[in-house]
C-alpha cells in the first residue's frame, strides 16, 4: 500500500480496460473507497453497461451524467464565436471537452465527501494537464492520483493480467490498432500506422466520414442561421444545440467533411501525428467566419484573430478555468453582437464552400464597393491618404543612402 492516503477517491471514468483496472488498483495502494464518474458528452461508447461494470471492478458507485447539451452550449459554441484553432487546423475536439468532465468529477467528489480525484491520463499526454488544471483551479484542496505516473502498468497486456488477477470484467482483449477519443463534436485518431508521419492514413481508420471520392456526385446546398455568434437554425429550421450539431454531422459526414491530418506540438514537450474527423463542426467555422465578414469591421475583426490563437492555446493547455480564459470570453461575446444573419454553404466531396452571406447589420455597403460609381466615394481622395500612409518608408528610404 502506499505510503499516501485517500479516504474516498472519485474517478473519471470510461469503462475501457484503463479506468475500470484503476478502480482495483487505488483500492489496493490508497485502501480508499472508489466512486465512478462518466460524462456523455456525444460519444460513440454504449454507456448504458458502464455503471454496473464500475460496480463489478470495485467501485461503490458511479454517476453518469448526460453533459452533452452543456458541452454543445456553453463550451464548443464560445469556441466557435471566438474563431479558435490550434496550431492552424485542429478544432480541439479533445481538447475543449476535458475541463467539462474535470468540472462534473470535482462537483461529484463535493457531493459524495470525496478527499480525492483521479484520472486515467498517461503521463506523456496533455489531457494529464488538462484534467489536473480543472482540479487545481476548482477544487485546490483535494488531492490528485495519476496511476500512470505510479503503476508498474505499462502495456494493455500489463492492464489485462491486472484485470484478471482482481476479476475486472474485460469485455475485449484485442488492442485497437488506434488509440481514440470522440464526442459529440469529434473523433480523434493516434498510434498504429499514424506514428510515420509520411504513410497516408488507411481509408478503414476514418469512422465517421465517408471517403470524399465516394461521396454523392452532387453538390449539397445548406444555409446556417446564426443570433449573436450562436447557431440557431439549418435551412430555416430552428434546432436546440444538440440538434443542431447532430444535423450538421450527418451533412458532413455524408460529403466527406471535416478530416484533418496534424502533426501537433503537445504540451509536454513532444509532437504527435494525429488525425481528426470533425464534419459539423468544420461547417460551422467556416459559416460563422463568412458571417463576421460582414458584419465585423477590420480592427475588431484583425485583432479578434490574433486573440484567437491565444485562446487555442489556452483550450490547448487546459486553462479553460483561467482569469485570462473568462476575460478573452467576455471579448469575443461582445465582437459578436451584430454577427446575425445567415450564410449558405456548399458541400461536394470533402470541400465546404460559401457560396451566400447575409447579416442584419451588414458593414458591406454596395455603393462604396462598386467600381462604377463614385457618388459616395471620390477617388482622388486616395491621393492624399496614400502620400500620408506612405510617408515613413519615403522618409527611410530617403534618409538610407546618407552616411
């Protein structure tokens, strides 16, 4: 047993082989009581087994909770409006649904008298961070158990003989070739044939998008609405958040949508080939940029960018919790005050494209734009402007040559 000590422990909880051989395991080395966490956030997983095989592992209880329209409402749509991609493609599927989870686990562990958490990350990923940030800012006090910066567990095969040394019902002992996360807005793909950065990924790997070759033959017009930043409708039908997104993911997923093949730089240090298949969420992005192209004008919309790319770094890095997260938040929800309207898309064989863009305050005025009429706008103004804006690079280049 270990020398530490937890009374109670309240464990994020999947169900797989790792998280169901950690319950035995804190019972065995902390001699605590182990109660389960598990949050639907949209994934693929059957979850209806997943509280009597936590019982069965060893745990005196476990809590699945339904997150999913919290996860779609108040985590992916803020990211949405806020523009933010990591590292230029990767939406953050994985990235954006770990601080939710932490925040259920920390609310179950105040509920149940839980002096500890734990988690199944690995100690060569970001989620460890992830995870740990989210009970650090929320519950500073409780003490926090990686079993994988401690166990002698180092392989599946290592988690199996475990498994069946304390009768932890395993219902599969072939490993997946791929190591997967997925959600409502995302599956993510590493390991196997990914590790060569150079082989293009196998066409049975994807599971939630066709290949763009044998998508339909004909092109598929959609239109979008957005209030404030926020989707609210698909061709002119109002839909909830989960709704929402789940049409949207079937739309894309029908045409080949959303695949992405990053090589990322991890948090901890290392980079890591991955592949994610993100369909309606790739529709969303790219409708709500076209919307903001009307509707934002080019300081806000410049400046929004570059916060942008901090924000994904701060999802990235797990500091969704963090003084500067809630700050840029506040930003971003008053750039998109006026972001209402409708865009219209195009979908054909992987490609999304804007092919429409409406807003109900449109910055986009017709008579300064045209080229054929100089009413509103005298071109010989530009003299002027030109002269002004031109004039430290004549005064550099003026002043070069004199030594």
């Amino acid at each position: 047993m270990s020398n530490a000590t937890a009374n109670k422990v309240v464990l994020a909880y999947s169900g797989g082989l790792d998280t169901s051989v950690i319950v035995p395991w804190l019972k065995e080395h902390y001699g605590c009581e182990v109660v389960c966490y598990c949050a639907n956030l949209g994934q693929d997983d059957d979850l209806s087994g997943v509280e009597a095989k936590a019982i069965a592992s060893g745990a005196s209880a476990c809590y699945v909770e339904d997150l999913r329209e919290e996860f779609v409402r108040d985590f992916l749509f803020p990211m949405l409006q806020s523009g933010a991609t990591y590292e230029r493609t990767y939406l953050l599927g994985t990235s954006i649904a770990r601080p939710l989870i932490a925040r259920g686990q920390v609310q179950t562990a105040l509920k149940v008298g839980a002096d500890a958490l734990s988690h199944g990350c690995t100690g060569k990923g970001n989620d460890q961070v992830r995870f740990e940030l989210t009970y650090m800012a929320l519950a500073p006090h409780m003490k926090i158990i990686a079993p994988w910066r401690e166990w002698h567990i180092r392989s599946r095969e290592d988690a199996l003989d475990y498994a069946a040394l304390h009768n932890v019902p395993v219902t599969s002992t072939r490993a997946s070739i791929y190591s997967r996360d997925g959600n409502i807005w995302h599956l993510s793909h590493e390991g196997g044939s990914l590790e060569d950065p150079w082989l293009e990924p196998e066409l049975t790997m994807f599971q939630r998008t066709v290949t763009p070759e044998e998508a339909p033959d004909l092109p598929e017009y959609l239109e979008i609405g957005f209030e404030r930043g926020i989707p609210v409708s698909v061709n002119g039908e109002q839909l909830g958040p989960v709704a929402l997104l789940q049409t949207l993911n079937d739309i894309g997923a029908r045409h080949g949508v959303g695949r992405v093949d990053l090589v990322e730089n991890r948090l901890v240090g290392m980079k890591s080939h991955g592949v994610y298949e993100t369909p309606g969420g790739t529709l969303l992005y790219r409708a709500h940029q076209g919307l903001e192209e009307l509707a934002l004008d080019r300081e806000t919309l410049h400046f929004k960018d570059t916060l942008a790319i901090r924000f994904s770094e701060l999802i990235y890095n797990g500091q969704w919790w963090s003084p500067l997260r809630y700050a840029l938040s506040a930003f971003f929800t008053e750039t998109q005050k006026n972001v209402t309207g409708v865009t219209r898309l195009k979908v054909f064989k992987g490609g999304v494209y804007l092919v429409g863009r409406k807003a109900e305050r449109s910055l986009y005025v017709p008579d300064l734009a045209t080229f054929s009429e100089d009413a509103v706008y005298n071109q010989a103004d530009a003299e002027g402007f030109i002269k002004l804006f031109g004039l430290p690079q004549k005064v550099e280049a003026l002043t070069s040559g004199a030594e």
